[in-house]
C-alpha cells in the first residue's frame, strides 16, 4: 500500500475510495459514454483527443 498521508486511518479512507471509484467507473463507465453519445450533436466531427479517449476506453474493455 502507497502512502498518501501521514496518518494510517486516512490512507485506509483513500484507499477505499478509489477502490470504489474505479469499480463505479468499470460497472457504469460505458453507460456514461453512451450517454454523451447520444446527447452530442450529431453533426460535430470528433477530435483526436475523444478519439484516443475512445481508443482507451475499447482496450479497457
């Protein structure tokens, strides 16, 4: 375990809380996608920048 803070008890908290963003991020991440998907404009071309982000989230998949 990496140390953050000085204090053991704050470590554990952040520790913890990462665990549970990254699990929320794996189990609903490619609904939010989905989402902004569909609630972008359809005309608007995509930059490299969400290209690569797209590229990312396919090999995390």
């Amino acid at each position: 375990m990496k140390k953050y803070y000085e204090e053991a008890k704050y470590n554990a908290a952040f520790d913890r809380c990462v665990d549970v963003m990254s699990q929320m991020l794996q189990k609903y991440g490619h609904q939010v996608l989905d989402k902004l998907e569909q609630d972008a404009p359809q005309g608007v071309e995509h930059s490299e920048e969400s290209n690569q982000a797209q590229l990312l989230t396919d090999k995390a998949a």
